[in-house]
C-alpha cells in the first residue's frame, strides 16, 4: 500500500512540474544458461581435454571416449563394401579379351564358310539346269548354305552379349543392393565413432569438468558444462507499477560493482508472474514487495557479466518521455 502511495505521489509532483523524472533503476544479478556435454554412446572417459576455467571455439575435441571396439567395427564394414563393390564390378563386366578374340575368330570362320557355301550353291543353280549334277547333290549344297547363314548368325550373336556384363539383371541388382547397404553400414560405423569424441557447440567458458579420465560415462550423462557467451543474461526485478516501463525490446544499462564499463542490453523475456523478493535482493526496500522477473540479453560484452554478480539495471524510459513532453 505504501509502495502504491509513493508511486502515485510521485507521478503527481512530476505532472505539476515539482519533480523531474528520473531513470528508474532495479537490482538484480546475472545469470546465465549452462550447455552440459554429454556423449550419445556409453563408454570409458580416455582424455578430458579441457580444464575448468578454460576458454574453447567451436569445434575444439572436449573429451573422448574408449573406442576400439568402434574402429573395428568401421573397418570391418569398409572391408565388406570393397568387396561388395568388387563382386557388382566382376557382374557388370564384359567377356575378357582372349574369349572375345575366340568369338571374333569364330565369326569370321563363318563368314568364310558362308562365302564357300554361297559360291556352291551359285554353281549349283546353273549346272541343274543342264542336268550336270543330280538334284541330291543341289539340294544338299543348299542346305549346307543354310548352315553357313545359321552358324554366322550364331557367331555375331555370342561376339555382342560378350561385350555385355556377364551377370543377369537380377544378380546384378541383388549385389547394387548389397553394395549400397554396405555404404550405409559404414556411415553409421562412422558416425558411432565420431560420437566418441565430443566437441566444443559453439565459443564457450568452461564452467566445469563433471569426470575424470578412467570413470565409466553412461550415454547422456554431462562430462563438461560450458557457458556460452551468449547464454549470458541480467535477470533484474520490477515493481507491478512499473512493469510497463521495461516491455520486451526496452532497452537498458547493465552496472555491476566490478564491470569497468556499462553493458548495454535489451529485454527479452517479462515474467507473466508475479513473486516476493528474491533472496539475493537485500534490500529493506525490495523484500516485502511483489516484484516481476524480467532478463534482458547484453548486445556487447556479454562476458563482462557473471551468473551470480549483483547488478543494477537502469531504464531511460521516463528520461525519454521527459525529451518527447519537452
């Protein structure tokens, strides 16, 4: 109720011109969002690679876990694919060179002897005609030119499916099928084994180191707890009366006793709820007050800012409206 009275007697000294707003200020302290690294496969912790207090980038190895089992089964599943590729190749491949040499010579015998039989049968045709040879000798000079046309058709045949692949379509299909099942075998061999060393997910502050090299890690457990720069944030308290001064997007000044400069920073999450003073806020003024949770994000030199450091977050809200009246 008091709280209340001083408000109102304050927006009426400031409407009558007897006190000038000033920017109003809360307290709170910092926060910030820790990132727990934790494998996706169980296994022995074989290197913690970071310390506690360090400074990491993107992509820099934090731990690694045993892995031998995992590079064996990668090479195993390599090894399968070579040969899956090997046996699709022998199946798509065509006759070597001597058997295609053999056929070639076969097609060309049957060209001689279909050039032979047609020189016979052309003999033949003018001699029945004067009755020089029986027709017994005509008709089997005949079929023997048939033969000649049959064995040459035969002949070019076998030289064109030699230069097709020697497996059938099914068998060529069963092992493409194989093949690429290997391929997939060796990317998930692959990816088991790159979970054993975890990375850094982005430029961080190690916060804290969670194991010791030789503990057994379940899948999901953290090994290491980073804080990345931009998971900091100022989390600072708002009386109800003042909640709409400090909407998403405000902009504020973040102050601490131990920043050497001011952070500047902008609201992005007011608490829908309302709840008592926080412990942290000590102030006589602040601890029997029903106060809103608000956090704004640093838009530079978020590191500045500490979870836990006491800060005060001032709002130019009033000193604005003042500027627009004037």
């Amino acid at each position: 109720m008091l709280a209340r009275l001083h408000a109102a007697l304050t927006a009426f000294l400031i409407s009558i011109g007897l006190m000038h707003p000033v920017a109003p200020i809360y307290q709170g302290y910092g926060e910030g969002e820790y990132v727990l690294t934790a494998p996706q496969i169980p296994g022995t912790l074989e290197s913690l690679n970071v310390a506690r207090g360090q400074t990491v980038h993107k992509g820099d190895p934090l731990f690694t876990l045993e892995h031998a089992q995992e590079t064996a089964s990668l090479q195993q599943t390599v090894a399968q694919a070579a040969g899956a590729e090997a046996n699709l190749d022998d199946l798509l491949k065509a006759k070597r060179k001597p058997e295609i040499d053999t056929l070639l010579a076969k097609r060309d015998e049957a060209r001689a002897g279909l050039a032979l039989a047609e020189t016979n049968y052309a003999r033949d045709a003018e001699q029945i005609k004067i009755k020089a040879i029986s027709q017994a000798v005509f008709d089997r000079d005949k079929a023997a030119l048939d033969a000649a046309h049959a064995y040459l058709a035969e002949a070019e045949a076998n030289l064109a499916n030699s230069r097709l692949s020697t497996g059938r379509d099914d068998a060529i299909r069963a092992a493409a099928a194989t093949f690429e099942a290997d391929k997939a075998a060796i990317a998930a061999a692959q990816w088991r084994l790159d979970q054993k060393v975890v990375t850094a997910p982005a430029d961080a502050f190690v916060f804290d180191t969670l194991a010791r090299a030789g503990e057994f890690i379940p899948a999901g457990q953290a090994v290491v707890s980073l804080l990345p720069s931009a998971n900091i944030k100022a989390r600072f308290f708002v009386p109800e009366l003042e909640l709409a001064l400090v909407p998403a997007g405000t902009k504020v000044t973040i102050r601490c006793d131990g920043c050497a400069e001011t952070i500047p920073a902008h609201v992005t999450y007011v608490s829908p709820q309302a709840e008592y003073s926080p412990p942290e806020l000590y102030n006589r003024d602040q601890r029997a007050r029903m106060l809103f949770m608000v956090e704004a994000t640093p838009d530079e030199k978020p590191e500045l800012l500490h979870p836990g450091q006491p800060i005060d977050v001032e709002t130019t809200a009033k000193k604005d409206k003042q500027a627009d009246e004037q």
